[in-house]
C-alpha cells in the first residue's frame, strides 16, 4: 500500500512536472503574426532584398543580367510577375535566392501583400 502511494504520488509529480514545462515553452515560443498591412518598399522590401538578394542582384553583380537595386529595377520583375513567382518557388520559375532555402514564409506573404497593394515606391 506505501509503495502504492508512493508510486501514484511520483506520477503525479511527472504530471504535473510536464504541464509546467510546457507552459513555459508557450511563453517561451509564442506565435509570432505575420503583419501585412501598410507594407512599404523602403521599410519591409528592401531589407528582404539586401538581406537574401543582392548578394547576386545588385548593380555590381547582376548575375544572370538581373539587378533588384532600385524601385525601377524591381518593379520590371513584379510586372512580369518573376519576383513572387521566384520566391514563391513556382512553376516555370527559377526558384530563389538560388541555391538557397526559401525565405521566410511571412516575408514571403509581406511581398505578396506589397504587389496586392500596387506595388508602390512607398
Ligand atoms: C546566389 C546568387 C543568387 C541569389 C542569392 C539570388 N539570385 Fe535570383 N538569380 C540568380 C541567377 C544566376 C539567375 C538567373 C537564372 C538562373 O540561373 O536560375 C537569377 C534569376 C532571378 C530571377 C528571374 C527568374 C525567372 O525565372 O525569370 C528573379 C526574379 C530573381 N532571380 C529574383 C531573386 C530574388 C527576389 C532573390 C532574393 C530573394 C534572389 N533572386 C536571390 C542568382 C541569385
């Protein structure tokens, strides 16, 4: 009967124990939003850009004849709808940033956004 109690006692510790545990991994990892409202060229694209594109696509190194450097550099790709086929990893697209995972789904969504609203030098 003690060995019982003891034993129903440390299940419960165990528990417990993982219930708390995972509370703290929620405070820990929240769920970030993804915000794509009001996306702006200068504040939320170029960074994208700098970060995971010019490396191959700024003026200096326009590798495969593409350059993203400046609004009206880019918005040739937006119009003929390669730059979100590209990073979307689409179909009859060349999938970017080349030999590289995809970029983040939620800049992925931001650029997206961006193109819904006009794509404007914003
Ligand atoms: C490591 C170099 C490299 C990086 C980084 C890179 N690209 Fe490219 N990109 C290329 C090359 C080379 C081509 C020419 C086509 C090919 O070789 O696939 C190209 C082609 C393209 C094209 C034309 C695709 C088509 O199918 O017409 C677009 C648009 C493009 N890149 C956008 C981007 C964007 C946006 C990023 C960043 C998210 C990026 N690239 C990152 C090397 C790169």
């Amino acid at each position: 009967m003690k060995e019982l109690l003891i034993i129903s006692a440390f299940g419960l510790m165990v528990v417990l124990h993982s219930g708390c545990y995972y509370d703290v991994e929620e405070e820990l990892y929240p769920t970030i939003d993804c915000l794509t409202d009001n996306i702006s060229y200068e504040n939320d694209i170029l960074p994208i850009l700098i970060d995971d594109c010019f490396s191959c696509h700024n003026v200096a190194a326009n590798f495969g004849n593409i350059t993203l450097e400046g609004y009206d550099e880019l918005i040739k790709y937006v119009n003929d709808g390669s730059f979100l086929g590209a990073v979307r990893h689409d179909g009859g697209f060349s999938p970017m940033p080349k030999g590289k995972p995809k970029i983040l789904e939620c800049e992925i969504e931001k650029i997206s956004a961006w193109i819904d609203d006009g794509a404007l030098d914003n």
